[in-house]
C-alpha cells in the first residue's frame, strides 16, 4: 500500500456494477466530474466509526476545529461541505459578523448591497459562490493588471469582503496578498483566500493566514488531502472562525443548505492528520519515478512525443506527463477512445497535447492507464 493513495485493496465498485456504470481511471486530476479523489483507508475507518454513534454535534464541530487549528498552526478552524461551501460561508460570514440577529436577517440582505470585491485575474466559476452566500462580486482590475489604488477606490461601506484566490495558473498582474490583506484591514474589510486547491506544499495550510495575514483561507477536503469528496477547510482567526460557525448546521439557518455530516467531518480530520504527517520528499520522488516510467514507455511509439511537465495545471509542485501526438485532432481521437474504454481512462486536454498525472491513482493502475495509453495510441496513431 502506497503512503500517498491509500488502499490498494479493491478498484472494482459492487454498486457500479450493480448500476452498469464504468469505473474511471483517473489520470487527469483530482476533478469532482469524476468523483474527486479516493478514500485511503484512514479516512473511510474515521468516517466508519463515527457513523456508529450519536454525539452533540457543536461540540464536535468545536472539538474537531480545533484540532485542525493546532494540526495547521492557525488561531481556529472549521469543516465545510466543500470549499465553494466554505467561500458562501465566509461571504455570510462578512455580511454578519456572526451576529445570530444579522444571521438571521440574511436572506432579506439580498436588496442590500453587500460587494464582495474580486480582482479580474482571480474570477472564477466558483465565485458564484459569493451570491450564494448573499454578495456580489465586484471587479476591479483587468486580465493585464490591478492596482492597490483600485482596490483602495472599491472599499466602502457596502463592501463586505475580499476574496483573493490563489492558483497558480492565475492571479498575473494581480497585487500580492500582503498588500491586499493591508489596504483592506486599513478599512476593517476581511480578507478570505480560496486556495482550495493549493496543497501541497502544506505549508500553505497556515502561510495565507499565519504569514500573509488573511482573515481565513479555504481548502478543499476532497482534492489532495484525500478527504471526503464533499468536504472542506475554513481555517483562520478565532473571531472569523466563531463567525462562519454561527451560520452553519446543526443550527437552522441559512447555510443549513450547506451541512457537513459528522462522517465528513470525522473524514477530512483523518485526512489532515494524515497529510500533515506524510513524508512529502518521498512521494515527490515516487512521483517522479511514475513518471519517468511512463515517459520511457511512451517513448519508444513512432510519432508520440513524451515530457515531463511540472508544475501540474493548478501550479501545484507535483510532476506530469505532457504527450503530443502531433496535432489536435490526433489528441482528440486518442483522449475520446480512452475515454471511451471499459474502464474508462481519464486524461487531460490542454492547449495541443493531452497529460497524465500520478497522483491520483490507486498503486496498480498505473499500469493499467499505460497499457490503455498505448493500446489507443498504436491504433489510433496507425489509423492516420
Ligand atoms: C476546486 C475549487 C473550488 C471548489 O472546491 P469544492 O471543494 O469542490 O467545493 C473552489 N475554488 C477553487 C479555486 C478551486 O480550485
């Protein structure tokens, strides 16, 4: 059994076969369309042994979030239902200051303005997240550049927020954290952080907030941490934190929508325990290796051109393999018959080429996605 997978027991899905379903071998990344990412046994026995018992539920919550705090070096923490849950969350959160009153009159702030300010490079879908939680995303900036003085221009009283969102593959010409975090709490506006795909390095887990500043900062329980695939982190200071949980489960208010059962939230416990003690160098380089292998596999097929490519597509430190097959159609015909196969193999399209990623596959299947890869390639390459 690999540190960094997990189990390695079964591939196969009784409930998939019972609903004629194809498994995914996922080479692609760890995307919800495809399920997220895989329980490793850690997580599945925590989320075992929770659904056996009863328990009061805030003081679970309290129990749990403060564990993470201490496991992520941060003031207080909290489990969403995922990290577009936890950006509604935040942006309750803003709204109200966690006053049960405010809370309470969520639902009417809809008439209000409550502008929670995005720069251009950092919009994304998930910021439909915002209105959700009854905001709206005002942005400033351009695809080319945002100044601190448009940031500064933008906060007034009906502004609530600032999102910053870090992905690496985003975020050019945009102004650093640290300056954000400082024109905003210039003006008393919280700063929250969707990271939620940002790990590793887990480092990340308390530099936005510990080091940069930021009010709270979210990651998804269900990407790397291998967590359950609807869970997510709301970490940050005590007096945000205490805020997000006066709006959510078990109390009947409006992020209600938005509960996390105890098996996820017992589930993405074991997940972070688990993370913050994996060794990190040792999965980098079986990474490496993975890679290595497939690359020297691909290698030897006339016509297919195979690199390492890092980082991954969102700017995490993990390797890849980038394979041009020498034109788009090409690629296309190759990732649709993969797709197509029983199981289904999941790769990446992006720009030309197609990519394969280690890091989200059981131990075994490697294998199997390279003999899939190549089997599709010599036909379909063959066929030109
Ligand atoms: C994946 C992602 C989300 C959504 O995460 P969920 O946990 O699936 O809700 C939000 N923001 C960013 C930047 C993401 O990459």
């Amino acid at each position: 059994m690999s540190e960094s997978t997990g189990g390695t027991e079964s591939t196969e899905s009784v409930l998939l076969q019972q609903l004629g379903l194809r498994r995914v071998l996922n080479a692609a990344g760890a995307l919800t369309a495809v399920g997220g990412g895989l329980l490793p046994p850690h997580v599945i026995d925590a989320m075992r042994d929770i659904g056996q018992v009863y328990v009061d539920m805030h003081e679970f919550q309290t129990a749990v979030g403060d564990r993470i705090a201490r496991l992520t070096n941060n003031e207080a923490a909290m489990v969403t239902s995922g990290a577009a849950a936890a950006v509604a969350i935040s942006t309750m959160t803003a709204i109200t200051n966690g006053d049960p009153r405010e809370v309470m009159r969520l639902s009417d702030h809809r008439a209000v303005e409550n502008r929670v300010i995005v720069q251009h490079p950092h919009r994304s879908p998930y910021d439909l997240a915002v209105n959700l939680g009854g905001g709206r995303v005002v942005q400033i900036g351009n695809s080319y550049q945002t100044f601190p003085w448009e940031l500064e221009g933008a906060i007034d009283d009906g502004c609530a927020m600032v999102l910053f969102v870090d992905a690496t593959d985003m975020g050019h010409g945009g102004i650093d954290l640290e300056t954000t975090v400082a024109i905003a709490h210039r003006r008393g506006v919280p700063v929250v952080v969707d990271a939620a795909a940002q790990l590793p390095p887990h480092t990340n887990l308390w530099r936005y907030t510990r080091e940069c500043g930021a009010d709270a900062a979210i990651f998804s329980g269900g990407k790397h941490l291998q967590g359950p695939q609807s869970s997510g982190l709301l970490l940050g200071t005590a007096e945000f934190i205490s805020g997000a949980r006066a709006q959510v489960a078990p109390y009947q208010r409006l992020a209600r929508a938005l509960k996390p059962g105890k098996e996820n939230i017992a589930g993405v416990l074991a997940a972070v325990e688990h993370f913050v003690s994996r060794d990190h160098v040792a999965e980098s380089t079986r990474w490496e290796s993975l890679c290595a292998n497939w690359i020297a596999t691909l290698s030897v097929i006339p016509g297919v051109h195979a690199t390492r490519a890092f980082p991954n597509e969102a700017g995490q430190a993990i390797p890849r393999v980038r394979v041009d097959v020498g034109s788009v159609q090409a690629r296309d015909r190759v990732a649709t018959a993969l797709w197509e196969r029983d199981p289904r193999v999941h790769v990446l399209r992006e720009g030309d080429d197609f990519y394969l990623t280690p890091e989200t596959l059981h131990d075994g299947e490697h294998e199997e996605v390279i003999h899939a890869v190549i089997s599709v390639l010599t036909t379909a390459l063959a066929a030109q």
